[in-house]
C-alpha cells in the first residue's frame, strides 16, 4: 500500500497517491494524522521519474506539486518510507488507501499487527471515523482491545461480532451498535476495561479490587502447575460493589462470554439488589421461587444475631437449614454466580493466620510468598480455595453451562 506508484496523467489521476498529490485539503487531513500519530510529516516525492513515492521528514514539506530547490532539498532529507517500521508503514497505507482510495468494501486482518497499544488506539479510532464519512463498508478481523475501544469510542457506526472456536464448536454473536452505545455510557464499564473481555475464553467479576487480585493469583498458581487445573486464557475484572456487578456481568454474557460472578455471602441480604443479579445471569423467569429460597436461607443466617459475613458463613446453620444454604448455592453455582459459602474472601487460607483487616491483601501476599522455589512459597492444594477456584474454572470450561443467553 505505500510502495511507489506511477504518477500518470495529473489532470485526470487514477492511482491512490496521484488522487491525494492533487488534493490539497485531504492530504492535509491525512498528514495531521499522521503526525499525531508518529510525530513526522508525511511527504509525497514526485522528483524521481514517473513515480510518487513517500517519505517522512522532521519539517511539514514544502509545496509536494513543485521540483523547486526547497521541496527538492526537503525529499532529499527526509526518508523513504520502506525505511521506517513495519507499523508505521501499515498504519500509513490503511488510512491513505481509507481516505484517497476508491474501495467501497475494505476487508483488514489484524490492523494492529506491528503496533504500540496507543497506535492500534489511534488507527481503529480513525479507520472507523474515516469509514463513517464516505460510502465505505470495512470489515476487520482484530485480537487487540485497543483498537476495538479506539474504533468505539470514535463516535462512528461500529458492530462488534465475536467469534470462537473451541473444541469442535463455533459461535458467532453480534454486539450491534446500539448495544455498545448503552455499554460505553456506563462509566463503570469503561473504567474497569470490560470490553477486554471479548478477547478471552472466560472472565471473572468480583466486586472489590482486592478481590479480583486475590483470586487472580490463585488462578495463575493453579495454571502453572499444569495439570489441567484453573482457568486459562480468563480476564479477572472488578466492580465497584455488588450492586454493580451485574452491569459487568451481563453485557458480556450477551456476547456468548462465560462470566463467573464471586461475591461474599451478604450477596443474600435483602438490601443487595439480587433480581438484578438473576437477570444478569440469566436465571430462568419467574424468579419467585428463588427470591423466597434466598430470603429463608438469609433468615436462617442471621437468627440469633448471627454474622454470617465474618463469622463463618454456612458453618453457622445446621441440619435442614445449613442443606438448604447448600442446595441454593448449589443452583448459583450451576449459572456461574459463586457466593462464598465461608462469608467473606478474608477467610480463605485460615491456616496461614492472618489477620483480617484494610491491609489483608498486602498481608496474605506476603504468607502465600513469592519465589516458586522457596520453603515457604504456597503451592496450591486440593481444598479450600483452590477447590473453589477450580469449581469457578470448571464452569468456564464447561461448554454445557448454564447461563449463557441464547
């Protein structure tokens, strides 16, 4: 796309660069991407034969139609474009091609191959804003969320089809842009990066960051092992409370992602906003029966002015109460909402003693230890935590889960 191309007859141009030579505005437009983009100026060279060729200087080049000695001495220092990066030389032919070609369908796979994260940002933003003002239909294939966001958030008409293949299925859902509209005006959504999450096998929301960095570690512990414990490929997210988690939860489980939702056991309480949780999840309507089954088992968890949160979770209850607590938990777990049947994260890994406060986090990652091959580095086991976080993964990878919308 930025190889050199023959100039041929300027009063009636048929090639791409002879197009823009004689557009003064709309090279104008492209070269103050550009420079945005690379800090350089984009320079069109008609000095050599019949051709045009490219270049990129320091200086904004002189008046490109000319051979006077300025625009001459101008091409003479700046450099070729085949001289510059792989990306630079990519993301220059897509937007020239975009803005002085005459396509009207553009198929591009992987745009953001060769570039910096806040390039694949800038290019998807102007491929799709470039698109939007003419008679242009673009078709992309990407890995990067970058250049999803970049192309999203460019204002432009953009739908987003998610594609997976995975042991012998395939499914194609579309996030249409009416869809993604609702999305990105939810700060929550933007902030905690979910659309990320098109690009992975699974996520995991929990509702506090510490959380989320909690249980990704456990997750990379179970990974390193290699024996088919954990999640791979899984992003861990979080949100801002439980009552937000929904808002994360069910956007991406529209698009056919496995999202699973951990949340300490006062998820029961009725002050936490539950049915929002059911219909995230997709839990089958009516949802009567449930509500009342979390109401008793509630119920059953506070009699006696017993704090089921930090005191223990299920272990309080007995007999037919405590089967009852399981047999809900048992239906969430199912559909891929996972509350903590001990009450709280901070009581995981109670044999490591330590104590629960605002600098748990801080503390539990100094007893888990962090060298592999040091006596007191903490490889995972077969209970506790670890047993929850494979039964987490083990919903992920289940492709018969229940959950996922239709």
């Amino acid at each position: 796309m930025t190889a050199e191309q023959n100039r041929g007859d300027l009063k009636d141009p048929q090639s791409t660069f002879a197009r823009l030579l004689t557009d003064d505005s709309r090279r104008q437009s492209l070269r103050d991407i550009l420079f945005d983009a690379f800090g350089l100026y984009l320079g069109m060279d008609i000095s050599e034969g019949a051709s045009i060729h490219l270049r990129y200087g320091n200086t904004a080049p002189p008046n490109e139609r000319s051979v006077e000695d300025p625009t001459l001495e101008w091409m003479r220092n700046a450099l070729p474009v085949n001289q510059w990066s792989d990306g630079m030389k990519a993301f220059t032919g897509m937007l020239l091609l975009l803005r002085a070609g005459d396509p009207k369908i553009m198929i591009i796979d992987e745009p953001e191959a060769f570039l910096h994260p806040t390039l694949a940002y800038k290019l998807g933003r102007e491929i799709a804003q470039t698109a939007s003002q003419g008679d242009k239909q673009v078709f992309v294939s990407t890995h990067s969320s970058q250049f999803l966001m970049g192309a999203i958030q460019s204002g432009a008409k953009v739908n987003v089809v998610r594609l997976t293949y995975q042991q012998g299925s395939a499914t194609a859902r579309m996030l249409s842009n009416d869809d993604i509209r609702v999305m990105m005006q939810e700060p929550l959504l933007r902030s905690a990066n979910a659309l990320s999450g098109v690009f992975y096998e699974g996520v995991v929301v929990t509702e506090a960051d510490a959380d989320r960095a909690f249980y990704q570690e456990l997750n990379e512990r179970l990974l390193a092992e290699e024996s088919g414990r954990g999640a791979p490929n899984t992003l861990f997210l979080n949100a801002n409370g439980k009552d937000s988690v929904n808002k994360i939860v069910g956007p991406l489980r529209a698009l056919g992602i496995p999202v699973a939702a951990i949340l300490d056991i006062d998820a029961l309480n009725p002050e936490t906003n539950f049915p929002v949780l059911l219909d995230a999840i997709s839990y089958p309507k009516p949802h009567n029966s449930i509500k009342l089954e979390r109401t008793g088992v509630w119920s059953d968890l506070i009699s006696d002015d017993k704090k089921p949160k930090s005191d223990g979770g299920i272990a309080l209850l007995n007999g037919a109460a405590k089967e009852k607590a399981e047999n809900l938990f048992d239906r969430l777990d199912q559909y891929g909402l996972f509350v903590l049947r001990g009450g709280e994260v901070e009581h995981w890994l109670p044999g490591l003693s330590v104590p629960r406060s605002k600098r748990w986090l801080r503390n539990i990652f100094e007893a888990l230890g962090n060298d592999p091959k040091a006596l007191n580095y903490v490889h995972p086991g077969d209970d506790d935590v670890w047993a929850f976080v494979d039964r987490v993964a083990a919903w992920i990878k289940n492709k018969a889960r229940r959950g996922i919308p239709l």
